[in-house]
C-alpha cells in the first residue's frame, strides 16, 4: 500500500511508512531468491499436486 501511495499519489516514502507504520527499510526491502529456494518451492508445489488430500 505504501508503494502504492508513493507511486499514484506522490507522497513521500516517509509520508507513505508513517501513514501505513512500516518502517523506510522495510518499504525498501527486495528478498534476494536462490536458486535453492526456487528449488524448494517447485517441490512443495509438485507434492501438494501430488497428494491433494
């Protein structure tokens, strides 16, 4: 929503977190994904397609 607000609305990113209470690293924060992890979740999708009960 802060990202929403900043982009559409030009608030300021400060303006934006106070507003929605999030701090400015958590509104700047991009998850690095591994490969591994990618690995992880195409497992976790095929089992739970797998065994749907």
């Amino acid at each position: 929503m802060a990202e929403w607000a900043v982009r559409y609305r030009s608030a300021s990113i400060a303006l934006a977190c106070r507003a929605f209470s999030i701090s400015e690293t958590c509104y700047r924060y991009q998850p690095k994904l591994s490969d591994e992890n990618e690995l992880i979740a195409d497992w976790l999708v095929a089992l739970t397609m797998a065994k749907r009960t």
